[in-house]
C-alpha cells in the first residue's frame, strides 16, 4: 500500500520532531534559545492563520478576503467578550462567513459588487 | 466562593480547558474527515493520517498531494515543513518537561499537536505553583481527551462525507480554530509583534512552494519577538 506508506513516513518524521527537544533535552537550552521559544507559538500560528484569511485561496479577492476577515474579527470580538467562550467564539465566526459570503454572491448577483 | 477556591485538581482544570477546545475542533474535524473520504485514496488509508500523524494541517496536505498524484518524496517533505514547527513547539516546552520520567516524555511527544500545545503552554507559562507531576497530569490528561476526539470526529467526518450538504461550507473552521488557539498567547507586546510579522510575512511569502512561506513568516516572528523582548527585559 503505496499511500499508507507515505503517511507512515510522514508519521515517523513527525514523531522524530516532536521527540527532539522533548526526549532529548537533558539541560536548558542556552540563553539565547530560551529568550526566543515564547514566541514561537505567537509567529507560528499567525503564520498559518493570517494567509488563511488574507487569501483563502491563495489570492487576494475581496469576495473571499473580505468574508473571511469579518468572521475573524466576529471570532475575535465575541472570544473578548463572552469570557474566552472558544466554541461561541467559533461557531459566531462561521456563522458571520456564511451570512457575509452569502450577502456578496447575492450583491454580485444584483450587480452590486464583484460576484 | 471561598469554599471553592481550594486548588481545584488539575485532572479537572485539564479536562475544564479541553473541552470546550474539543467542541470547537469539531467543524474542522468533520471538514478534514469529508475531505479526506473525497480523494481516491481508499477511505481507511486516508483517515489513518490521524493516527499516524495526529494533525490537521499536516494530514489535508499529504493527502491531497497524493490524491493529485504528487511523487512520494515531494509529499513527505511538504508535510515534514509544514509540521517542522512541532520542532520549536518541542523546544519550547522541553524546560518545562524536564523533570518528567523519560517514558512519559515519549508518550507527551505524541500527543504534541497544536492545540494540546497550546492549552499546555498557556497553562505552564502562566502558573508557577504546579508541580512537574501536576503538569505532567495536567498535558497527559488534555492528550487522552484530544487524541480520541480528533480520531472520531476526522471518522465521522470520512462516514458522513457523502452526506453533508455542499452548501454547508467548513473551509473557514481550520482557520478560525487556529486563530483561537493563538488569541491567549498574546500576552505582551513583543508576542503581539511575533504574531504581526509572523502574518506578515506569511502572507508576502505564499507564493513559496511546499509552505515554505509558513516556515518563512515563522522565522521572521520570533526573530522580532525576541529582538523586541529582549529589548524591554
């Protein structure tokens, strides 16, 4: 099974990253390191999200750019709000795409805007 | 409340702060679960990506590369980069895993995946008064909550793929989902600054093959996290 190996390389690989520093470790990193890690989780997860919502599919087109950043921003606001409630926080943010993308194509479809 | 405030086990406060994380994982779950029945690859070889992988982003990448008919080793180093921040992830929480048994450190490697990350280091970061073992109890407990759901929602998400309404557009989850794990770690300005640029230049840099873009903007967070912590320290 040509697929199931693949993964299963993938897999080992993985595994071998998330090992290093956790089972390898036996001292402190140096200073240097240790001053940086608290930003790793801050850099890594803007670096995923931030393009995700600038151009959901690889370009920049405000019928999808614009949808998606208000659901951001809907997911933002209520995580502020409703004392880090993720799910709500979540769930409020689909439900702004939905409506936001849905007004779009119905504008586009008017004539309104870009369809 | 002052009956309550007795330090709350933190087998509890564990399963309290997975939860909710869980039942926001469920969108994304069951959209990467629908994705994954979608290719030609037989549905069970696709879904095994949880197991042996134990994360999202990683796991819609390699399997719509092969279902494109991408060569093998392009699929292992796409994944491999995409995944390459569980290396920092790793060095970020060694410090506080250092007293932890060797055999436990196995298992706690995984169980790493984004959201047991962040739930763990949100938590170990902002408390002193645990000890090694709480912690140990605290991460364990979060990864035998996540790793079960993830595996059941990604195979809901392969059963039900067919009978999902198109219309019920998921794409935005994974996102939103991540986006939810990063708002607690802004917790100061330079972490506020690594978040921006590491946005930043993700976004300039998407037009990089194989997520190198990711590992770009990555790079350059940190680097100006650190240069701006370093600074007010």
């Amino acid at each position: 099974m040509y697929e199931l190996l693949v993964l299963a390389v993938i897999g080992l690989g993985t595994y071998a990253m998330r090992a290093a520093f956790l089972v390898m470790a036996h001292r402190s990193p140096p200073a240097p390191v240790a001053r940086l890690l608290p930003y790793v989780g801050p850099a890594v997860l803007a670096a995923i999200v931030v393009p995700a919502f600038v151009a959901p599919h690889g370009t920049i087109a405000l019928a999808e750019t614009a949808p998606a950043l208000l659901a951001a921003a809907a997911a933002w606001l209520a995580w502020r709000r409703l004392k880090r409630n993720l799910p709500i926080a979540l769930f409020g943010g689909l439900a702004v795409w939905w409506i936001a993308s849905w007004g779009i194509s119905a504008a586009g479809g008017l004539g309104l805007g870009p369809s | 409340m002052t009956a309550l405030a007795a330090p709350t086990p933190v087998v509890h406060r564990a399963v309290r702060d997975v939860l909710p994380v869980v039942l926001a994982y469920a969108p994304f779950g069951l959209a990467l679960g629908a994705t994954l029945a979608a290719t030609h690859l037989p549905a069970w070889v696709a879904w095994a990506s949880s197991p042996l992988m134990f994360g999202g982003a990683a796991q819609l990448l390699a399997v719509q590369m092969l279902d494109a008919g991408a060569a093998g080793v392009f699929v292992v180093l796409g994944a491999l980069v995409v995944n390459a921040r569980l290396l920092l992830y790793s060095a970020a929480l060694a410090p506080h895993t250092a007293a932890w048994p060797t055999r436990w450190r196995w298992l706690a490697a995984y169980f790493m995946a984004d959201p047991v990350y962040a739930l763990a280091i949100t938590r170990f970061a902002g408390t002193d008064t645990d000890s090694p073992r709480e912690r140990l109890r605290y991460y364990v407990t979060v990864g035998l909550v996540m790793w079960p759901a993830w595996m059941g929602l990604t195979g809901a998400g392969v059963l039900l793929g067919g009978v999902l309404p198109t219309s019920l557009r998921l794409d935005l989850a994974a996102p939103l989902t991540f986006l939810l794990l990063l708002l607690p770690m802004l917790t100061s300005r330079p972490a506020y600054a690594a978040a921006v640029t590491g946005g930043t230049v993700a976004v300039a840099a998407s037009g990089l093959p194989l997520g190198l873009g990711l590992l770009a903007g990555a790079a350059a967070g940190i680097a100006v996290g650190g240069w701006l912590g370093g600074r007010h320290v």
